[in-house]
C-alpha cells in the first residue's frame, strides 16, 4: 500500500504459442505509485497491459520515454483504470488486438494519453475507448496524425452511465478515424423525442469534446451512429449526420450513416422521390430495425424488382415502435411484392399505394397489427 515502483525494462509476459491466461502485467492499488519506461506485451486471454485501481493510485511513464502496451488475448484490456489515475505522456501505441477487449478503460478513473501521432487499436466485438461511471479519457495528440483504427463489429467509444467524458485534444482533422465492416461510432440513446442534428450535437457535448478534430473513414458495412429510441428522425438529417453536420471534422467512405433502432423514419428527399432499386439511393443505406417509415406527402417511392416489400419490420415489443404511415404515393410493379407489412405494429395508408404486378398485396400485417386505409389501393 501506497508504494512507488519503477520499472525500466519492456516487460514481455506469454507467446503467441505459450499464452498466459488471467494476467497482468502491471498493477497497482491503494493508492500505489508505478513508473513504467517499457513496452509492455501480453499474450492471453482475460488479460490486462496495466490495470490500476482505488483513489489515489497512479501509473504513468517515465519521464521521456514513449510506451506501447499492447495486448493480444481475447476479451483482455490495454489501459485499464478503476477509481485511479493513469498518465502516459510521451505517446505510444495502444493496442488490444483479440476479440471482445478493451483498448482504453476508464471507471471512475482518469485516462491521460498524450503524444504525438499515436496509435489506437481494438480488434474484433470491442471498444477502443471506454468511459463507465464518472470516468475520464483524455486523449491529447501534440503533433502529427494519430490513428484509431476500430476492427470489425466494435465500437470506437462507449459513455457509460454517470456522466463520463471522452476528450480529444489536438488540431482539426488530426485524429484519423477508420471504422471497419460492421463497426460503429458511436451510440445514442434518446428518450423517444424526435431526433435533429443539432438535438445529436448538443447531447454528444454533454459527454465529449474535440469532437471536430476527428476524421471519420466508414468501410463498408461500418456505421457512424446507433440512433435508439429516436422518436421521429427526418430522412434529410440523417443525411446531415452522416456528413459530419458540424459534430466531426469529415466523414467519408462507403459505410453505412446511422442504424435507427425503435422510432419512425420520415421520408423528405429533396427529389421527391425514393427509388428501392437504386443502391445508392439514400434511403437503401439507411439500416433500421424495429422502426416505421413515413412518406410524407408529396413523396413518391417506386420499386419494379420481383418479390419486393416496400416497407416491412416486426415489432416485438409491448410498445408500438413499428408504425407505418403512407401520406404520398408508393409503386410497386414487381412480381409477389407486398406494399406495406408489419407484425404487431402500426399501418396508416392515406395516400395512394399501387401494386400492379401479378401476386401483390398492398397491405399485411400479423399478430396485433392495426391496419387504417383512408386512401387509395390499386391492385
């Protein structure tokens, strides 16, 4: 208790052959002091790089020296804090390379990260920053451009709850960001109030900063938002988030813009028209789940592929999420295609909904769903 320790060496601990499971390789607590001058690396599952915890404990590099902790096991964790304070001030690369890790955690601890062009890694289902509880992460890049690179199906930060912060320190466009297939930025949760760029913006601030200092790259079947319980959105600002709308510095690549997860999207396309069988409609790179669509008046959506349903998805909870509203005109011409479906969700048609292809049906729903037709039905 309430020692200092300090360590020169790198510190190796495990092979990829002759991995050690359980570890870690640096650790302090009651409010014990550790320098560390060395690169650290670990090979084994549940694993941590350094792991420091209670009040007053405190990690940080020796005075000039840069660190790299990298750690390759499954579900392990690079920098890991619980209540203490870790600094690394000289930079270095940050690396927990398995599947389902951690690169950088912070609960009710404070995370200090600061250097120039550092290098950011998570791989495979987990999350490169962390934030849980009242904790801080601090990520300062002095010079150069850092890179944080979010493997596949992870996430690049969570804020849990208590009102943590994540906070990038630096120059415009000088964190550079790279999403992988199905990763995701970031994840909002809202209280079932509609949802608008600057509403997104305002909530982001609550708990980061320097947000406009990132350089977002989207590989395919990567998404920049989870948008959850989100009311009402407007097709128009999902469109506004996804290029950045004044919350990052640019977004760019061919991934996905936002996952909208229980709430209504309202169809506004400047065009007037949504056309199903065009990839890069804007609409066909929404993805949604238990979500409806409403077409606004004025709207017009055309589909002419076989076996098409213009709109469709399943409620499975006790709350009506899935509603479907048809103000405007939808065509189908395809082949068995079906206008709007929905189990136990919602439909309204008040415009004109026209399936003309042999074996259609306009409107279906299963299992509770309510069904209102106010306008008019071709088949």
């Amino acid at each position: 208790a309430n020692s200092t320790l300090q360590i020169q060496p790198a510190l190796n601990l495990g092979t990829s052959l002759k991995p050690v499971d359980d570890s870690t390789v640096i650790f302090a607590e009651n409010g014990g002091k550790v320098q560390v001058g060395g690169n650290i690396t670990v090979y084994g599952e549940n694993s941590h790089g350094i792991y420091a915890k209670d009040l007053a404990t405190n990690i940080s590099n020796i005075s000039g020296n840069s660190i790299d902790i990298i750690t390759n096991g499954d579900k392990s964790a690079s920098i890991f804090s619980e209540g203490a304070t870790i600094t690394l001030a000289n930079g270095g690369n940050y690396k927990a390379l398995g599947d389902e890790s951690l690169t950088v955690y912070s609960d009710n601890g404070t995370v200090n990260l600061t250097g120039s062009g550092q290098t950011y890694e998570v791989g495979k289902d987990g999350v490169l920053f962390y934030s849980d509880n009242t904790g801080v992460i601090n990520v300062n890049n002095t010079s150069g451009n850092a890179v944080l690179k979010v493997g596949e199906g992870s996430m690049f930060s969570v804020i849990g709850s208590g009102g943590g912060n994540i906070n990038f320190s630096g120059a415009a466009g000088t964190f550079k960001v790279t999403l992988e297939n199905n990763a995701t930025g970031f994840k909002y949760t809202g209280t079932g109030a509609n949802i608008t760029p600057a509403l997104l913006a305002t909530a982001l601030a609550t708990s980061y900063s320097g947000l406009t200092n990132l350089d977002i790259t989207l590989n395919s079947g990567s998404r920049l938002f989870v948008l959850e319980n989100y009311g009402e959105m407007k097709m128009s600002d999902v469109g506004a988030i996804s290029t950045g709308g004044g919350i990052f510095n640019t977004v760019s690549g061919s991934g996905k813009n936002a996952y909208l997860w229980k709430g209504v999207l309202r169809l506004d396309p400047s065009s007037g028209i949504v056309d199903l069988d065009n990839a890069s409609d804007f609409y066909n790179s929404v993805e949604k789940s238990v979500s409806g669509v409403y077409v606004n008046s004025g709207v017009t959506v055309n589909g002419a592929s076989d076996n098409q349903i213009a709109f469709a998805d399943i409620n499975p909870y006790a709350t009506i999420y899935v509603k479907m509203t048809n103000d405007g005109t939808v065509n189908l011409s395809g082949k068995n295609t079906i206008g709007i479906y929905t189990d136990n969700g919602e439909i309204t048609n008040n415009g004109a909904l026209n399936v003309t292809g042999q074996g259609g049906l306009a409107l279906f729903g299963e299992n509770d769903t309510k069904i209102k037709n106010n306008g008019a039905v071709t088949i």
